[in-house]
C-alpha cells in the first residue's frame, strides 16, 4: 500500500506445528532462542532479566555471543547451538518465550504457541498478528528494558490463566495445511475474477 498504493492480501507463511508438542511439565525458566545478531536484541533480555534476577535460558550462536556472555548475570544461561530436540523440549518446559526482536512475520514464537506456551514480545512486526491477543501471550510496547520488566511483572500477575490447549490451537491456524487452503481459495478467486474480467472485454455476438 505505501509503495504500490494497492492493497494486499496476507497469507502467513507455513509453520511446522505437528513438530511441536504440549507437556504438562514445567520449568522455572523464560526462553530466548535464534540466531544471536544485533537486531534480534537477545541483549535485551539478557539485562533485563539479569536486573530482575530472574531464570533465562538462551539458545542460539551468534556474533552476539561473547558480549551476552560478559553481559549475563547468575540467573541467565546461554547454551550456545543446540539440537532442535533440545530446542523443542525447552519451548514445551518455558514459562513463556521472550521475543525482543523485530521481525516480518517470526515463526519462533508460533513454534512456542505450538507447544502451548505464551510469548512475550515487543509490539512490532509480525508478533501483532501471532501474539493477537493476551490469551496467548503479551507485546511490550518499546525495546528497552523498562518496557520488557513491566511486560514480564503484568505477564506473572496472569499466569495461571494461560490455557496451554487454547494456546496450541490458535498456533494451529498458522499450519502447513492452513497455508495451502488460503493459498487455494486466493489463487481460485483471482482466476475467477480474471476470468470473468476476460468475459466483460470480450466482443458481444451480433444477434439478428
């Protein structure tokens, strides 16, 4: 729309949520995990949850790395690179995974919705259209680490009322089979509307 002065229709990319599973154990920890580069600002919550004292996990390998390493208080662990069985099991045990970054649309924290955990991340990008609505997670207004504190401290005042199933659900509309039924429908309507188009500028016949 700002380029092109046209409007678009959406279609989310797919995301492998039969992969993922939901457990009833659970961790005492917050997970931050992805590629560790500046603008996915693991940095952030790397501070603000050393200043709260509060146990994260990082899992991820990066240019980044050794700077959160000097940065991580005793309550924050970074695994480095880990296999994606480990990854997985960590998402399903989280109380809920940190996304600070910004991005277009983000598949990580679907993957966590998957395994029926809530997010917590800044209002940008696509977490408006993953992270929806507060019965699957939270967004923080601003990248800073007042914003992200604040976001955890209201996120703990809720928890209990976090539904692991409903979570999972809504993550499931983010599928691989989603993605091809909207691609479908999509493709088929915009035939259809060329089609009828092609019909409209076509010569008339002469009837006489």
């Amino acid at each position: 729309r700002r380029f092109y002065k046209v409007d678009a229709d959406v279609v989310h990319p797919p995301v492998a949520v039969d992969q993922f599973e939901t457990t009833a154990e659970r961790g005492d920890f917050y997970l931050c995990a992805g590629q560790l580069v500046p603008y996915k600002r693991a940095d952030l919550a790397v501070r603000a949850f050393t200043r709260m004292g509060k146990r994260l996990v990082v899992i991820g390998e990066g240019a980044q790395a050794s700077v959160l390493r000097k940065a991580a208080g005793p309550t924050v662990e970074l695994l480095g690179y880990q296999p994606f069985d480990v990854l997985r099991d960590h998402l399903a045990r989280c109380r809920a995974l940190i996304f600070p970054g910004e991005e277009d649309f983000g598949i990580l924290p679907v993957e966590a919705m998957a395994s029926g955990r809530p997010v917590i991340a800044f209002d940008a990008g696509g977490a408006r259209e993953t992270v929806s609505s507060e019965t699957v997670g939270l967004r923080f207004p601003e990248q800073t680490e007042e914003s992200l504190i604040e976001a955890v401290a209201r996120f703990e005042a809720m928890e209990a009322s976090f539904d692991p199933a409903a979570i999972r659900r809504h993550a499931e509309t983010f599928s691989a089979g989603i993605f091809r039924q909207r691609m479908h429908q999509l493709i088929n309507s915009l035939l259809i509307e060329r089609g009828n188009q092609e019909l409209s500028q076509a010569p008339q016949p002469v009837i006489g």
